[in-house]
C-alpha cells in the first residue's frame, strides 16, 4: 500500500514534465505559405476587405492554421509588413558611388514596380493613416529596408572621399529614396522612361555630391 501511494503521488509530477501528447508544431512551410496568401489577398481585395477565411481559402489551409500563428488579421498583417524590414535590400558593394546608385534602383524599381507590392503598398499607406500600429510598422519597414541601404550606400561614398564629410544625411536619404519612389508608387506610372535610372543616377549623384 505505501509503494502504490508514493507512486501515485509521484505521478502527477511525472506528467508535468512530460510534453503534452498532441502538442501543435507549427510547420514552417505552412507559415511561408499564410505570410505569402496575405500578400496575394491585399493585392487583391485590400485591407479592409481582407478577412481571416479569405487567407486561409488562399493559402489551402484551415482558419485554425492562421489563428494559431496570429490572433486577427492586424496582428497578421503587421507581422508580414514588419518581416519585410528583416530580409531587407542587398547592400551595393562597386566601388563607386554611380555604380552602388544604378544598382540599388534597379534592384528598387523591379521591386517597386511588382504586381503584387505595387497594389499592396499604396493600400497599407492608406489604412496607415487610419491605424497608427499599421503606420509604425510600414514606416520601420521602409526605413530599415531601403533607407538602411542607402545610409550605407552614403557612408562608403564619404569614406571613399566621393561626398564630403559632415553631409546632411537626413537630406541624402531623400535625394536617394524620394524620387523612383514617387514614380513608382505615388504617380504609378505604368513604365520608366528610356533611360530613366541611368539619368537618376546621374543627377542624384551630382546632388549628393553638392551637398
């Protein structure tokens, strides 16, 4: 009898120990292919038309799937917008200041100009100014992404006596980001004129170098 009781008091610690039988393990694949459906359903419908089901249909997995990663569809979309600032842009590494320019365009403009982020950034942008969270995370997102390249970008051009020390780098960034910025995204246009990176690069080193 005192052997069959110590046993038993013994088991209860014994099992909270043990996982729990049937535990979730959340498979990556399935992650990559809920993060890559959001994408895909803002491209099509927007945010606010957006829904859990919606994602899940797209993906080709239950709601429970997405509602065991993330508890609604902000968090869900903050999750994804935030993941972009993580993977970032390749930093342009030529050796000169025309060269790393040119390359980042080209990198940013096929970017820009994708089917899908050319009809999801305009639409976070507008929800942005209705749901601060959304704000934070699109501006962290933009600013770690291309501005945290093209900081890099200016510093080895100083450093290679290219610019001059002590530059604005507030106003650097802005020559860099602002203008194939607003062609892609504010006015969309449909293509870039013949030439048009290669005269960006020319006319945005000329004024980084005039600073």
């Amino acid at each position: 009898m005192l052997v069959r009781m110590t046993t038993n008091a013994e088991e209860p610690q014994t099992r909270r120990r043990r996982a729990p039988a049937g535990a979730a393990v959340l498979r990556e694949d399935v992650t990559e292919a809920i993060r890559a459906a959001v994408f895909e359903e803002l491209a099509a419908v927007g945010y606010a038309r957006m829904s859990i089901e919606g994602i899940a249909r797209r993906a080709g997995v239950g709601k429970t799937a997405v509602y065991r990663r993330w508890r609604s569809k902000l968090h869900l979309v903050l999750d994804v917008v935030s993941a972009i600032a993580v993977m970032g842009l390749p930093v342009p590494d030529t050796g000169s200041l025309e060269g790393d320019l040119r390359l980042l365009y080209e990198v940013t403009s096929r970017a820009l100009r994708h089917p899908v982020a050319s009809q999801v950034i305009p639409d976070l942008q507008a929800e942005a100014a209705r749901n601060p969270e959304i704000a934070e995370a699109l501006q962290k997102a933009l600013r770690e992404g291309q501005e945290g390249v093209a900081s890099k970008i200016v510093v080895a051009a100083e450093q290679r006596g290219e610019i001059r020390r002590g530059f604005d780098e507030e106003l650097a960034l802005d020559l860099i980001s602002g203008p194939l910025y607003w062609r892609s995204v504010v006015i969309r246009s449909p293509k870039l004129p013949k030439g048009y990176l290669e005269a960006l690069t020319r006319a945005t080193a000329g004024a980084l170098k005039a600073l």
